[in-house]
C-alpha cells in the first residue's frame, strides 16, 4: 500500500494544454527535435492538431471528466493520497469508500452507475497525463465487482410520454412567444425521437462554423429533415407533417421561427423575461427536462400515481422513449429514426406499450 505523503500536492483538473503535446509526438515518430523555437509552419500544425484534439470529446464530456477528476483528487487529499502516479490500491480505496459512503460527513453512497462513470473520467485523466490506469487490476476490479454484487439495483427508467399524453402536455402551455417555443421543443422532440442535448443542439439552418449538433430543412409539403451529429457519424431524421394543426411538429416549428425572427444560429434561445425578446444565445437542455417534468404534471400524466412519485418519472428522456413506445409500426423503421445500432436498444426503449402482444404461453398450447 502506498504510503500517505504528509503534504499530498493538489491536481488541478485537466485542461486543453494537459492533452498529448503533438511535438512531442512528432519526435517520436524519429523525426530529428525541433530548435528551441519551431518554425513557424511546424507552430501551425501543432496548432491545428491540437484544435483537432480538443474537439475530439464534447465540452458536456470534458466537464463531466473534469468533474470526476476533482472528486477523486479531493478524496486523495483529505486520505492523504498522492493521486499521481495512479495507484490500483489507492483506486480501489476509493471505490469502497464511493459505495458507503460517509454518513458522519454526509456524503451519501454513489451508486454503482455513478461509480463506473467516475472511473471512466478518472482513466481518462490518467490517459491525458501519460500514465494510464489498468482497470483489470486485481485492485480496482475485484473491489468493483463487489460493489455490483451487494449495491446493483434494476436499472429505473423514465416514464415514457405517449401521443395522447403529449397533446395534453401541449394544451397545457400558453399561445405567448416562450409557450410557442415550448410547443415546437416538446412536438420536435417526441416525433423526432431526439435526445434534449440534440434538441438545443440544432441550427434553424446549415452554418460552417457552428458550435451545435445539427440543423433542420422545413420541406413545406411534407416535412422537416432533422441532420444531426452524433458519437458515429452524421444521421439524418425525417419528420413528417401531423394529422392536426394543432398538434404538428413542423407547423409548431414554422410558427415559432416565424414569431421568435429565427434567421440564422440556434433554433431554440432563451427568452428575456419580458416575454417579448429573444436571446442570440443557445438554451440550456436542462431547460427541456424540466419543461417536460412540467408540463407532464400539470396535464396529469400518471395520475394514478403519487404526487412525489411522479415528480421522479419525467425527464427529456420521456420523449424519446415516448415515441419508441407509440409508434405502431415495424420495428426497424422505429430503430432507424432514433438511430439505434440494434434492435434490442430500440426494445429498450419501448415502455408504455403492449408488452404481452406476443403471447408464448397460449403459442405453446398452455
């Protein structure tokens, strides 16, 4: 076991500059050192690659590591561990300590997804600093699969918001400029099966320079052509024109690019309190989670349940599921739109619905 420092040094969280010095690596390749000063084209590439690099994880998850990276540095601090150079012991202290958490300091236990979550960013820092962490170290792996065993729970998913459930969540929000911003967040989400971080993320038209995860194409007699960005690729989202007015995703859209004066840069902004102006800036996704949560209670979804339950069951997730749960046709076109690699995701995503159409029992003659 690795004994305590008496004065263990603090570790920042990391930053661009902590990432692989491409000189560096440009050395090892054999190439001879640069002079004290590279040239001024060698100064440009590294400068481009170092762009490249940074832009190879989302700011969402280089926060997220960054984060996780402050936790584990603090622990280390206050045990009187040196978090460098990683220590499969001190890690695996860690994750114990995680999982019971520390009542006498109120600190609660993490759960076992939160802890699986904290090492991947704290393997990622590791990484970015040269000295990767083995994660099938006795250690950290034996420590891990106990806390599995005694802590895993079923994993809670959020309830899903189907058709009629979303007209009602829509008939609850004003006919003012940020009610018909919410309406066409809340149609385009459902019938485009999109995620809250892709729903903030889009553009009201294709732009070069863009910090965001894709744009859409209004085709006015039949629909909107979602392009998004995602983990492999670029996909694209056809969603159609509605039964109703009232209750159609692209007429929603039109309306609040029409009366919000959406020309060009984010689709959805934030909205000053006067109710009038709209903001240049992109809205937050927390924003779509809570507007579901909302409005899903005011118009009485699950009422059958709890008040506090159901404060739970609601997030932007809803929508997604929501759609993958309503649409009553061919799984493969339901596993394209939300743009699964398999079948059994798109199943996983299917809540609210028949689950007993298929009745094996009465097929085998029971």
């Amino acid at each position: 076991m690795q004994n305590p420092p008496e004065n263990p040094p603090e570790i920042d969280a990391p930053t661009h500059d902590d990432l692989p010095d491409i000189v560096d690596l440009v050395m090892e390749m054999g190439s001879s050192p640069p002079a004290p000063r590279a040239p001024t084209r060698l100064e440009a590439l590294v400068e481009t690659a170092t762009g490249y690099a940074k832009a190879a994880s989302s700011e969402n998850t280089q926060e997220a590591y960054a984060k996780d990276w402050r936790h584990f540095a603090s622990w280390c601090r206050r045990e009187g561990f040196d978090p460098l150079p990683p220590s499969s012991q001190v890690i695996g202290l860690y994750i114990g300590a995680c999982a019971a958490g520390d009542p006498k300091r109120g600190l609660p236990s993490l759960s076992v997804a939160t802890i699986e979550r904290r090492l991947s960013g704290i393997a990622w820092n590791f990484t970015q600093r040269g000295q990767p962490m083995d994660r099938a170290d006795r250690h950290i792996s034996t420590v891990l699969a106990g806390v599995r065993r005694k802590h895993a729970k079923p994993p809670r998913q959020k309830e899903a918001v189907l058709g009629d459930d979303i007209k009602a969540m829509v008939n609850t929000l004003g006919h003012d400029l940020r009610g018909l911003r919410d309406r066409a967040i809340l149609l385009l989400g459902f019938a485009g099966g999109l995620r809250r971080s892709e729903i903030v993320g889009l553009d009201v038209a294709r732009e070069e320079h863009s910090d965001g995860a894709g744009w859409i194409e209004i085709f006015p007699d039949q629909g909107v052509l979602v392009t998004l960005r995602g983990k492999t690729g670029w996909r694209e989202v056809e969603v159609g024109r509605g039964a109703s007015d009232q209750t159609c995703p692209v007429v929603a859209l039109e309306t609040w690019i029409r009366y919000g004066r959406i020309a060009r840069g984010p689709l959805f902004r934030r909205i000053f309190k006067d109710n009038k102006t709209v903001d240049v800036e992109r809205l937050s996704d927390k924003h779509v989670a809570r507007l579901v949560k909302r409005t899903a209670l005011a118009a009485g979804v699950r009422g059958d349940l709890p008040e506090g339950e159901r404060e739970l069951l609601f997030s932007g997730h809803s929508l997604r599921a929501g759609l993958a749960s309503s649409a009553d046709i061919e799984e493969r076109y339901v596993q394209k739109h939300l743009g699964h690699a398999s079948a059994e995701m798109t199943r996983k995503y299917q809540r609210r619905r028949d689950r007993f159409r298929t009745n094996l029992t009465k097929a085998s003659g029971l």
